[in-house]
C-alpha cells in the first residue's frame, strides 16, 4: 500500500516518516519497547480468576476488612448506602395493602426470615451485599421452610471429591465453572456447595443445588460471566500498600523516640596528632569517656568532654510528601467502591463541593441499590405466593396476584443544609419541576405515609383541645423590651 493512501498528494516515492502508517490506528496496541506490551489473548473472567486465584482474592480483601480500619470503614460505608432499604406496598386497596405490610414485616423478624435465625431481613441484605462485596459473590438460597440461608463465595466450588451421577444425565464436572454448572447459553443450572470441615478447614461437597431456589447475587463486569468478582481487586494491592506503610512510618517514629541523641567524637589522629588525649586505659589504648544515656525524667543535661558533639536524632516523620503520597493512595483506593475522599477526609472540600460529590456517588449507587432492591422483590413475591398457598393472606376481589404492587425504598442520607434543600424543593414543585412524592421518596420516606401520620397527628392535636402552628411568631419591631431577658414583649 502506498504511503500517499494516507496522506493525499504526497509523491509514491517519498520516504514516509517514522510513526506514518499507524498514524490512523490505534497507539495503544503498538509496542514501542517504552512499556509493557499488550496481551493478545482474550479470556473469559471466570479462566482469569480461577477457582484457587478466588480464593487467594477473597483471602486478601477479607483480611483488610479485618485488620485495616481504612478498608473496613470503607465497605461499611459502602454498606450504608446501598442495601438500607423500607417497604411499602402499591396495591391501591388500604386493607389488602396493610395485610402485605403486616405480612413482611413479620417475616422479616429473625426467626421467621434467616436460617440461622440470628438476621432480619435487612440484615441479611446488608450482610450479603458485604460477601459479594469483599468476595465477589455470594449464594442466596431459598429454603423450604419460607427462610433464607446465605451461601458464602468459597463454599460455591468444583468439588475434587463429587460422586458419580450427582450431576444431570449427560453433564460432567468439566460444565462446570468454578462449580456452577451452566447450560448451552450460559444460563446457570446448578450450584455445586461444599462444606466446610471444621478440623482441617478445607471443604467436602454437599449438595447440588438447582437454580430455581438459588441466586447468586455478584458484581458482574462481561456478559459471558458466570462467577462475580469483587470491585475491591482493583483496590486491594493499594489498601496493602497504605496499611504498609502506616507501620513503616510509626515504626520509624518509635525508633527515633527511642534514640533521641547521638554523640560525636573528634578524632585524636586528626591533623597529624597521634597521642591519644585521653590516657589511663588497662591494655595501654586511651580511654574513652563514657555518658549515662539514660533518659531521665525531667531535662537532660550533659557535661561533654572537649571535642565531643551531641546531636538530637529527629526529622520531619512522617513528611510532607509521605503524608500528600499516602493522601492520593487512599483516594485511588476508595475509587474502587466509587467512594469521594470527602466522606473519608470532611475537610477537604467545601458545601459545594461535598454536595456535588455526593450526587455523583448517588449516580453510581444506584445501580449497586438495583441489585439489592432485586433481592427484596423476589422475597416479597416468594413470601406472598406461600403466604397465599396457606391460607395466611387472602387477595381481595378483583385483584390477581400479578396485580399485587409493592416497593422497597433505599434510605437515603438527611439534608446537608435543610433550610436550603427545603427551600429549593418547595421551588422545584411550585414551578411543576418535581412533585413532593418524589423529593420525599428521595429522601427515604414514603410519601403516602407521611399524610397518614400527619392527618393521625392533626386529630390527635384537634381531639386533644391544643393549638398549634409551624409559622415562627413575629415581633413587631416597636414592641417594648422586656426588663427581665432584654428581649422583647
């Protein structure tokens, strides 16, 4: 191909220069020796991270939520704002949907909800966003008996120790990957669980478990996919890193604590002098003149010999630039949660810039709530079916089960400046630009509701003979001032 196919009116004949005929391509896949080259192949996540390279990642992100307050702070505030969520049913029928209301509300206990029955609802959702967070994923398994049992990211493996026939008639253990066993489309079949041994802490198979009564709730990133992963691997070396380093730098602080002073002797050979100044050793060698370095309680003071120099060890630990470095470390390591340095550091912006972080964490929050908010849904209708199966919750008439209408409302955070919002909120409805369904909605509340109580509160206050009023009281400005508290009457 010739040279002026790439730049027009250029002689066949000329010498094009270095860089010309990629000039139109992509750089990044040209390797000029200055990094490191692109890889050529293209695998499916699920080969780049197998079943062992899970394990060591769940290991890894598992101990910083341990033993790194950084880390453990970080998804705890993750937690808080993804899987915090309150229910409210839709029906249109005010019996019917306080039945549903009664209904979840009573299944959501404990002892009616968990397996282990030590977990509310929301507690299990909280806890199984925590597993798919720190290991990538997590089973959600629907039991017979209407509870839930969560099935932790390393109990969901290809077993070494499976029995013949335990699979469908025409499957092996290679359809599975990384024990979930998968159709011609990629659709999930069955999950092989394992159980942990207690005494050798490995795992032995259990159960096939079909994929009509398990949910494996997961981070996902590729379409082909099977098993998630967790957003803390891009974070994970980072974290590592920061943790590092605050034991260096503090071990650094105690050793310069430690040895406070040094001292520094003339040399008695200096300038051609070779008599020792100091005589009066045992084996004939000068004698050194020795000081009590330890430290007192009060001020020290030391009477050196001539020639001698004491120092006090100390530096600027940990530095300026150690502290910038390890500030820009922490950040890029909370980008892994989607987390603005602003809720780790509140000094580091103003009102406006923590609010307008703030709406750009809830943009990408809510993708992380849809998942959550999708656990809830397929209990709510779960426990609906079974309560309408025996005989618990009747469906009033006209109404079919598919008519049956229900949401489950993130709790957002309050107001950072309430007087602000609530005068730009009372703005945005009177121009028709928002209607207080939804700013109370955004807030975390229900809407309905809120009338509800405010009506139950009104004839409370009516049938309880009081006044009142919401509107400050206003002082005329020539009123008289009181003697007593220099206000006004």
């Amino acid at each position: 191909m010739l040279y002026e196919q790439y730049i027009p009116g250029l002689p066949a004949t000329a010498t094009p220069p270095v860089g010309a005929v990629t000039r139109f391509g992509y750089d990044a896949v040209e390797h000029r020796g200055r990094r490191q080259p692109p890889m050529a192949r293209t695998l499916s996540e699920d080969d780049e991270l197998r079943s062992m390279q899970r394990r060591m990642l769940g290991t890894a992100a598992a101990d910083l939520q341990r033993n790194f307050a950084l880390a453990a702070w970080a998804i705890r505030k993750h937690l808080d704002y993804v899987s915090t969520f309150r229910f409210q049913a839709r029906t249109g029928n005010p019996g019917f949907d306080d039945a549903v209301e009664t209904l979840v509300r009573e299944r959501s206990r404990p002892a009616q909800c968990d397996a282990s029955r030590r977990f509310s609802l929301q507690g299990l959702v909280r806890l199984a966003e925590c597993l798919r967070t720190v290991g990538g994923d997590c089973g959600w398994l629907r039991r017979e008996d209407g509870r839930v049992q969560l099935i932790e990211h390393d109990r969901i493996a290809t077993p070494y120790d499976m029995a013949v026939g335990t699979l469908p008639p025409g499957r092996t253990a290679n359809d599975l990957v990384n024990g979930v066993l998968i159709g011609p489309s990629g659709e999930p079949l069955a999950y092989a669980v394992n159980k942990r041994l207690r005494v050798t802490g490995g795992m032995t198979f259990e159960r096939m478990v079909p994929a009509e009564f398990l949910h494996l709730h997961g981070y996902f990133t590729r379409y082909d996919q099977v098993r998630g992963i967790s957003p803390l691997a891009a974070a994970v070396n980072t974290f590592r890193d920061v943790y590092e380093n605050f034991d260096y730098a503090l071990a650094r602080s105690k050793i310069e604590q430690l040895f406070a002073f040094i001292i520094t002797r003339k040399s008695a050979e200096e300038f051609g002098n070779v008599e020792a100044t100091v005589t009066g050793g045992t084996d004939g060698q000068p004698e050194r003149t020795k000081y009590d370095l330890k430290p007192p309680k009060g001020p020290i003071a030391m009477d050196l010999d001539p020639g001698d120099d004491a120092k006090f060890l100390s530096s600027a630990n940990p530095s300026d630039q150690f502290q910038s470095f390890t500030a820009a470390m922490i950040q890029v390591g909370l980008k892994a949660l989607d987390l603005p340095l602003s809720f780790y550091d509140e000094s580091h912006t103003n009102w406006v810039g923590t609010r307008q972080a703030l709406m750009q964490y809830e943009m990408g929050a809510e993708s992380k709530r849809e998942g959550n908010r999708q656990l809830c849904d397929g209990w709510t209708a779960w426990q609906i079916a079974l309560a309408l199966r025996d005989g618990r919750l009747a469906l009033p008439r006209g109404i079919a089960f598919n008519d049956i209408r229900w949401q489950w409302i993130p709790r957002n955070i309050r107001w950072t400046d309430p007087l602000k919002e609530v005068t730009a909120n009372i703005a945005a409805v009177n121009a028709g630009l928002k209607s207080p369904q939804l700013i109370i909605q955004d807030e975390g509340n229900d809407a309905f509701e809120m009338i509800d109580q405010i009506a139950e509160w009104q004839k409370y206050v009516r049938d309880a003979g009081v006044t009142l009023t919401s509107t400050l009281p206003i002082v005329p400005p020539d009123a008289p001032e009181d003697p007593t508290n220099g206000r006004r009457k």
